[in-house]
C-alpha cells in the first residue's frame, strides 16, 4: 500500500496531441516515456522517484493497452539487468532508482550495459538526492556517468523541458547506442505545471514480438576481445555520435550571448535557482530575461567543447555554476579553454561554496561576487538575505543563536511499531550488557539517535547482517546485532547477509524489522507483505526464507507492542548456545499504512452513524511522578510534557497528545521496566449505544463515590 494513490491522476496519461497538462512532475514523466513509444519500464523505489513507481504501479490499465510491460524490480541492479532487453532489440526501455545509492547497487549491470552498447533507447531516471535535504551520503551521480561513459541529462526544473528530456534521452541513446542518465532533482519530481501533451505511442516492437524473434551478436557480449573493441567504439564512434546528436538538436541552451562580455554557465537543473538569484540582484525576471548570458548546460556529460568555446569567444570572464563537488565540470572546462588557448578567466569554486546544496542564498553570494568584479552596473539591488545578519530589515527577523536551538533528530512516527523493538532491546541489554549493533538502511536507522542511542554503523541497503561480519569472534563473552528491515532482507540482506553468516557459521544476532512495507520508501509492498496484490506474489514469511538457507535458530514476534515479550526473547537469543547465526523477525504493521487504512474506514463508519470505539492512552496527573523515564525510554512524539497540577511539586509530569494512535508502547514500557502504574488506556466511543450511555454513568457515579473520601481527608488536610 503505497503512501499515495495516483489512480485519479493516470486517466490524464490518456490524453494525447492537442491537450494542455497541468500536472506534476513524476506524472509528465510517465507521460513522456508514453509518448515516446516505451517497451518496457522497470524500476526500485527511493526518494525522490520513489511516486514515478507508484504512479507507473496505478497505470497498470493504460500500460496494457499500449502493450508496454511494467515491472516492480527486486533491486536496482535488477532494474538495470532489465535494460539487456535493449541491447540487441530496438526496444525502447527505462528504469528508474534512487541517484547514487542505486546507481552503486546497479553498477555492474550498468558497465556491461554501457561497455556492449545499446541497440533500443535506454533511459535510467535518477532521482538525484542531493544537498539539505538528502537521507544519503553527499555524493553526485556524474562520476558514474564519466567513468563508464554514459550521457547525463540534467534539464531545467521546467515540466516541459523535463518532457522533452525525456523523449531527448531515448534518441540519444539511440543515435550514439549509449544508455542515457536522465538526472531529476527533488524539486524537479515534485514541481508543477503545463506542457502540450502528444499522443501515445504504442512501441514499434513489443516485449512480446521481441521474444518470438531472438537475435543473437556476440560482438555485443562483454568477453574479450570484444570487450577491447568496445572501448575504441566508445571513443571513435559513439562519443562524436552524442555530441553530433547534442549539438544539431541544441540540447543545451543559450540565452543573452551579445548582451555583455561576461558570462555565466550552469547545470540545467539549477537554472531556477539562478535565475531567482539573479531576479534579486535585479538583472533578470521572473521571466528569464536575463541581462547576463548564459550557457545552460542540460546534457552535463558530454561537455561539448565547440559550444563552450563559442560561448567564451570574446568573453573576459564565465562564472561556473556547479553544484557539489569534486568540480568535475570545471575542470573539464579549463581543460577545454586552456588547449583552446582562450584568455578567458575562468571562475567556480572560488566564487562559490566548495560542496553542499547550492540554495538561492549560496548562488546568490556567488552572483553578486562574480558580477561585482566583472558587471557591476547590472545589480540594481541588494537582497535582503545577504545584507548583515544583525540588519533590522533582514527577512527573517532577528537571527536566532544556534547554540539555544536544540537539535531535533529525526525519530520514529507515532505508534510505530519498531520503538518497543529498540526499547526491548535496552531493557535486555541491563541483563546481557551493551553489544556492538550494526544498523541498515530504513526507518529502524532511527534508533541511533536519543533515547535509544543503539547502532554503530550502516554499510548500505540490507548490508546490516554483513556489516557485523567481521565482528565474529568465539572468545568473545557477548555476540553482535545486526538490523535490518523487511525491504532490505529482500532487496540484498538474504543473499548477501544470512547466507553469509550461515556459510561462516556467524554467531551473531540479525534482527529483521518486518514491517509489512518497503515502508521509509513509501510503503511498497516486498515478497512478504500479507497484502492481496493481484499482480504480485506476496505473503512469503521470511523465517521460511531464512531457515532455507540454513538458519536454525528463528523465531517470529508477530506482535512487536508486547515490550515484556521483546525483552525476554532478546535476552533469550543473546544467551543462547545455539551455534550459527540467530534471527528474529519482529513483525507488526507500518503504523502509517495502517493509518491510510484505517482513518478512511473509521471515519466512514463515523458518518454511518455505526458504533465506533477509538483507544487512547493517558497518564494519570495524580500519579505521574515526572521522572520521565517513560519518555526516556519510548521516545513517542505523542509522549511529551506538561506544567505538573499539584502545587507543590514544580517537575512537569508526563502527558500524551491527541495524536495518540492507541498502540499501547508507553504502557508496555513503562510495566515492561517496572516504572510507574500512571498510564490508562480509555476507550473513545463514537455514535454510543443506550448501554455505552448507562455503563458511562454508572461509572462516573462509581469513580465518585470512591473519591469522596480522598476529597474529605485532602478537606482536612487543607484546613489543618
């Protein structure tokens, strides 16, 4: 169960030449791969693409009628294995995965591919993660792009631009039998607007018309000496083949060139971002009119020389604006003016911030510099972000000191259902002691932050089982955890983690967070989701998986919010003889797909007038006594603070919010660590029956009675 449904939105993938689309980004991309008579599309999920397999997954129905085959990839490097359908037939397909991550997973696949070459168009969408708001390593997909010669698209954060992108790429491709990078940035997927929609092509071969012809050319195979001839092919034929295709088609744009005798040029996908800094400084619009030429580089590999050398003809000085580092382009830039013997002076990394997100503030800083040095009459104004911090006039009022700002890590949701698994773990560890805990890409990677302070490392996606591989020792007197979730275990952690520890008789402790999702990726469904997918196999239970590799000690908690029963089976699993590797599966749903499901229901039965009852969980003020350890130990945003009632004591007291999902952790916790009895569930009665009315009376007359005579000696004391 994705975390949202496109299933409105794909009825606009049916219109065709003529039509206006007003659209989102990931939605003109689908589009655009339509219109451009695709074959077959493959992809693994990961933000920001992470809706492009979403919306591909809810049009199901438009792709069959078209006869274009769709599939959810087990992994990114089987995503990029699928684009071997291309290489001898004239198949047009695209994959899509998460920039850097991914492309590391799919490497293999993708330096055969680019090293055979590609008969059909093949398109690889990246959702390029880069800068304040990545999850990942700082890393740029462009050294992938140069080390295994592949084009990179980087287009303007413009609907129509990224559409014509896309069509672009697969001829490209085809011209130059390259697979292409189509590199998207986060705004990029999820910006809005129009482009002219065409129709939709059905592809000229279908997968299926493909399979009943086989071809066969061993020239295309990887395998000496035809892997030799490829990298002359590389060189000699397909490279001048792109930079034909880039410069005849102009790809790249230039906009202003005789408008002065400076420049500045930038990877298409941070136009935007330029322009507003420019906007600012007051030499350009809204608009794009600019007052500065500029060169928009929306193929950022190749760099094609003469369209650089013309753009810097008769210019004294070019601005380069690229986002990251190493400065690849950079350099290749002074390579290129150098060997040309031009005089023109180039400038980047000097001017602007060395690595991290180029945001307006950083490009606007770099502008001014560059432009004060070389054109000064065209800034007309100073922004107001960059004038001193301590300016009245500032846009954000009074700057506020960061050493008073209290850092706020991200944690895991409301209800979730891994918090008891890492607060079982802690309450284990005052038994067995503190392990060494190696932690996996997902949700559960929150846990190494407060309170629970538990994982050391993280090697990759579902590389948790491996990344304590070597911490393997029999003279040890304790054994060390791995974590890993359920979309990790089936993306790589069987292969590359348990049967591992199995091949090498590991002795430690791998914990699977089965959450019934690819959860921190959207919630997607994997192989053992208990979901009914009509298109998909799922209910496969990873116990039955592990012990088929020959695990012999697993077990499965198949209710994650029985804290008392977490501990007991950690310290169990901790202490046990039992040679080999040990495995839990701790099972319970994604509390936020259970929400999608259940909110919708519950408030339908609501307006039904049906009997509806709602758990939530508080704490008794009168008990409570505002040690926190509650807190301390779950870490729930619904779990909080709050001014104490009793006058005499001045330390706030436990509170739960309105956002309380009725899980039941704080509870757990606080009798799993024998902590405080102030925790009471209640239960929330919607549309309430004649009984639900008389037993609520009763009780309040009940609870009345039993407090008159706490109300007489509190009476007495008062007036004593």
């Amino acid at each position: 169960m994705a975390e949202r449904s496109f299933a409105k939105e794909v009825g606009k993938l049916r219109e065709g030449a003529g039509s206006t689309l007003h659209v989102e980004g990931i939605l003109a991309v689908t589009k655009a791969l339509l219109q451009s008579g695709v074959a077959y599309v493959g992809g693994y999920q990961g933000a920001p693409i992470s809706h492009l397999m979403d919306v591909l997954g809810d049009s199901k129905e438009v792709l069959d009628e078209l006869g274009v085959y769709f599939e959810n990839s087990a992994s990114e490097a089987t995503a990029a294995a699928m684009l071997a359908a291309s290489v001898h037939y004239p198949l047009r397909g695209a994959v899509t995965w998460k920039s850097t991550v991914g492309t590391n997973v799919a490497s293999d696949a993708l330096a055969n591919l680019a090293s055979g070459g590609v008969t059909g168009g093949a398109l690889i969408i990246l959702g390029e993660d880069y800068g304040e708001g990545s999850s990942i390593m700082q890393e740029r997909s462009h050294a992938f792009a140069m080390k295994s010669q592949m084009w990179l698209l980087d287009p303007r954060p413009n609907i129509s631009a990224i559409v014509d992108a896309v069509e672009a790429g697969f001829e490209l491709s085809e011209a130059s039998n390259t697979p292409v990078f189509l590199e998207l940035r986060l705004r990029s997927c999820h910006l809005h607007g129009a482009f002219e929609a065409k129709d939709n092509k059905r592809p000229p071969l279908t997968v299926t018309e493909a399979m009943q012809q086989p071809v066969r050319d061993t020239s295309r195979i990887v395998l000496p000496p035809a892997s030799f001839a490829h990298e002359k092919e590389k060189l000699e034929d397909r490279w001048p083949a792109a930079v034909r295709f880039i410069t005849e088609r102009g790809l790249n744009e230039v906009f202003g060139n005789d408008l002065a005798d400076v420049g500045i040029i930038v990877q298409g996908g941070l136009y935007n971002t330029l322009n507003r800094s420019m906007e600012l400084l007051g030499c350009s619009d809204a608009f794009g009119h600019t007052q500065v030429p500029l060169y928009v580089m929306n193929v950022t590999y190749p760099v094609v020389d003469q369209e650089i050398i013309d753009f810097c003809a008769g210019k004294r000085a070019v601005l380069m604006i690229e986002e990251g580092q190493p400065d690849y382009i950079e350099q290749n830039l002074n390579a290129i003016l150098r060997r040309a013997e031009m005089p023109t002076k180039l400038h980047g990394k000097d001017m602007l911030a060395a690595g991290g997100e180029y945001t307006s503030l950083v490009v606007t800083r770099g502008v001014r510099a560059f432009l004060r040095t070389y054109l000064p009459q065209v800034i007309t104004h100073e922004p107001a972000l960059l004038r001193p911090a301590d300016a009245a006039a500032g846009p954000f009022g009074t700057p506020v000191d960061p050493q008073t700002v209290r850092p706020r890590p991200p944690g895991l949701c409301t209800g979730c259902p891994e918090r008891p698994i890492f607060s079982g773990l802690k309450l284990a560890e005052r038994e067995t002691g503190k392990h060494h805990i190696s932690a996996d890409i997902g949700c559960h990677l929150f846990a190494v932050n407060a309170p629970f302070d538990l994982g050391a490392t993280t090697m990759g996606y579902g590389l948790g089982s491996a990344g304590a591989a070597a911490l393997n020792s029999r003279d040890a007197d304790r054994r060390t955890i791995a974590v890993m979730g359920d979309g990790g275990f089936w993306h790589n952690g069987l292969t590359s983690g348990v049967s591992n520890a199995v091949f090498n008789k590991n002795d430690q402790l791998l914990v699977v967070v089965d959450n019934d999702y690819a959860a921190a990726t959207g919630g997607q469904d994997v192989p053992s989701s208990h979901a009914d997918v009509p298109t998909r196999s799922t209910r496969h239970p990873i116990e039955k998986a592990v012990r088929g590799v020959g695990v012999t000690w697993a077990k499965t908690i198949d209710n994650t919010y029985d804290v008392g029963t977490v501990r007991d089976t950690f310290v169990e699993a901790l202490t046990t003889d039992e040679p080999g590797p040990k495995v839990l599966v701790m099972q319970s749903e994604c509390q936020l797909n259970r929400q999608r499901r259940v909110k919708p229901q519950r408030a339908k039965a609501i307006k039904e007038g049906k009997r509806v009852v709602r758990e939530r969980f508080g704490v008794d003020p009168e008990t409570c006594t505002g040690d926190h350890a509650c807190i301390r130990i779950s870490g729930c945003p619904s779990l909080t603070i709050t001014a104490n009632p009793d006058p005499m004591r001045t330390d706030p007291i436990a509170t739960v919010l309105d956002s309380c999902v009725g899980c039941g952790v704080c509870g757990e916790n606080a009798h799993a660590a024998v902590l405080c009895p102030s925790f009471y569930r209640t239960d929330v009665v919607y549309n309430p029956t004649r009984v639900d009315r008389a037993l609520a009376r009763l009780r309040t007359w009940w609870i009345s009675v039993l407090g008159r005579g706490v109300e007489r000696r509190a009476a007495t004391l008062e007036a004593a």
